[in-house]
C-alpha cells in the first residue's frame, strides 16, 4: 500500500500538482493546433505545418532524464531554459538580425525617454542598484535592461527584461547562489517555500528570516507565518499576497524610503509591467545601503583572518598582507560609489507633448549632422598625413 502510494501520489503525481502542469500542457497544444490549422490554410503541406506549429512555441515535453530529475526538485522553470537556448543560439546564428531588431527598438525607446522624458539618466543610472544596471542578457551591446520612459512630473523606468526572448537566463546579479544564472538558482518550488522558511531562512532575500531569537517556539511561530505567506498566490487583490500588500502601501505609505508610486502604477508592476520611479534622492540612499552591506562584508573577513591570527593558523606578516588586499578592495568599491553616489546632477524637464514632433526632428538633425562631419574628416584625410603630423 505505502508502495502504491509513494509511485502513484508522490512520484507520478507529485500532490495532485501534475494536473496543473498537464493543464499547462495542455494550453501550448491547443496554441500549437491553431498554428497548424493556419498554416494549412495557408497552403503548407502536413508536414511543413506540423514543424512550424512544434517549433514556434516551447515544447516541454522533455525526454532527457537528468533535465527532469532538475525541474522536478530543485529548479523547477529549468525547462524553459533548457528549450530556449538552443533557439537562441540558432537565431544569433542564422538570424542575427532578429537580436539587432531588439536591440535597435531598446536604444530607440530609451533615447526617446533621455531626450523628452523628466530626469537625468546618468546620474540616476549611476545611482541604481547592481542588479537594475545590468543590460538585457548580460550583453554589453545590448540596451539597458531598465529603459527610460518619456514622462513628466518624475522620471520613470520600466524594466523590459521579460518582455524579450529568453529573459533573465544569462542574468547572474540576482540569486543566492552567485554566479549562476536565474533559472538555475535551486529553490526546490513548493517545497523550498516550505523548508527553507522553517529552517529560518528567506531564500528570496538570501538573509534570516527577521524577528527570531526570543524562544523556540516564537521562532516556530515566526517561521511558520512567514512560510504560510509565502504560499499564498502573488496577484493583485488576493488578501495577504505580495501584490496587494504593495497596492495598500502605495496607498498609504509616505515614508521617506517609500516607491512613491500611485496605486495603479503599482497595479501594472503587480501583473508584470516593471515600472519604477526613479527618484534620485532615494536612489542614492539605497545606494549606501549597498555600499554598507559591502562594507560589512570586507569587516567580516577582517574579523576572519584576525582569528586566525589569535589562533595561531597565519602569522603576522601574512595577516597584515590579506588586510592590505582587502583594504585595497575596500579602497576600489569606495571610489566607485563615491563617485556614483557624488555625480553632478543635470536635472532636465520633460518636453511638452505639443513640443514632441520638433525636438525628435532636431534631434535627428543634429545626430545626422555630427555623422556626416565625421565622414568628411576621414575622407579629407590624407594618407600621407599622419607623416607629416609627427
């Protein structure tokens, strides 16, 4: 009987949550059906429409042993990653400029937002966190992967990472596990939302869960609400999920630290459109909070090799030698976040909207102008001249 069970219910089952992936399943099929049935109308033949209808939507029926045994446990979205790279890396391949399109349309949005929207892009950018200053696929050729949007009376950013194929898979500032990209950060699903709040610890924020210490069982009752919270559904509007919580907070916050967004900005970020406001007093404050943890991260290994010191495991000289390295790297992590923190600000306002036409038309000028200056310096350039320079 406990045979029976363990195969059918746990194994094959998994819960019951097997139906919700056959569901999901299910929904792909009937896209890849529809696709099919266009295609043939279309002229294809059965066997050309069939490729084109398997080959233009993720399949996850994947046979591969050790990819299940991953998403079955510890990474559970590793399937998407696991189909999606294959297409990628044929795309940048044979279709190269199917990326470039990406690109052109992320640097178009962005200078449009840097030249009519509220704001000055360079400081803020230099004020945003590690993980908001990365560039879509960790590619540095690639746009911004926080793009700045045209608008007045503050400026606004909206994170476009999952809105371009293979989102965050390349992504390794985010995750407790360093250096390994998003999809393969082990978080057991279902289960690590269980285990890991019981043992104390919020994977999420990679840091103990807050409020315990007092007695066992207070510590039992802390965990436990926090891993009841944790499986309750994050969409806006369900009591006690992230999303309401944040649509309250807007609100009625009002703390120094707050968003300061409006509720139906934080209506649109709770379904998925990243939208941030990027006021740079707050950035920079939350830009010394970082520069804090970092800090205290250098004092901790400081600690570390003075008692190895007392314990007799390094000598002096190699003890002064490490605090050398470590006071040098404090030193570089200092400078940059002075200056990103201390950056001149350049404050512009946002164009009036009947105002839109002429400034893009004079911006498009004034770029047009500087190419064409360059080309005509390269071209009056002699060959012998830099000959006749020295």
């Amino acid at each position: 009987m406990s045979s029976v069970i363990y195969k059918d219910l746990v194994l094959k089952e998994k819960f019951g949550l097997q139906t919700l992936s056959n569901f999901y399943a299910l929904e792909d099929s009937i896209f890849r059906l529809a696709l099919y049935m266009d295609r043939k109308a279309k002229g294809y033949k059965t066997t050309q429409a069939a490729q084109d209808a398997r080959k233009s939507f993720i399949d996850y029926n994947i046979q591969a042993p050790g990819i299940n045994a991953l998403r079955n446990l510890p990474t559970p979205f590793l399937a998407y990653t696991y189909r999606v790279i294959p297409i990628l890396a044929e795309t940048a391949v044979v279709r190269p400029w199917k990326f470039a399109k990406y690109a052109v349309l992320g640097y178009m949005l962005n200078n449009l937002g840097e030249l009519l929207g509220e704001g000055d892009p360079v400081a803020e950018r230099a004020a945003m966190s590690e993980e908001k200053q990365g560039r879509i696929g960790g590619l540095p050729i690639l746009p911004h992967r926080n793009i700045k949007l045209p608008t007045k009376d503050g400026s606004a950013y909206i994170d476009v990472t999952r809105f371009v194929p293979g989102g965050d898979i390349f992504d390794l500032n985010s995750g407790t596990i360093p250096l390994v990209p998003q999809p393969l950060q082990a978080n057991f699903g279902i289960a690590g939302e269980v285990l890991f709040p019981m043992l104390g610890f919020d994977l999420f924020r990679g840091d103990k869960i807050k409020g315990q210490g007092v007695s066992e069982f207070d510590d039992f009752k802390v965990r436990a609400q926090f891993g009841l919270k944790k499986m309750i559904p994050n969409f806006p509007f369900v009591p006690g999920s992230y999303s309401t919580e944040r649509i309250e907070a807007a609100r009625r916050d009002d703390s120094p630290l707050s968003r300061g967004e409006s509720e139906l900005l934080a209506f649109f970020n709770s379904i998925g459109f990243k939208v941030n406001i990027a006021d740079i007093s707050k950035l920079r404050t939350t830009k010394s909070f970082e520069f804090r943890r970092k800090v205290n991260g250098l004092k901790e290994k400081i600690r570390i090799e003075g008692n190895k010191l007392s314990r007799g495991k390094i000598t002096e000289d190699e003890f002064n030698k490490r605090v050398d390295e470590i006071n040098s790297n404090f030193a570089k992590i200092r400078d940059r976040y002075v200056e990103a923190v201390g950056m001149p600000i350049n404050y512009q306002e946002a164009v009036p909207l009947s105002e839109y036409i002429p400034t893009i038309g004079a911006a498009i000028k004034e770029q047009t102008k500087k190419l064409f200056q360059k080309k005509e310096k390269k071209k009056d350039k002699s060959k012998f001249e830099q000959f006749l320079t020295k």
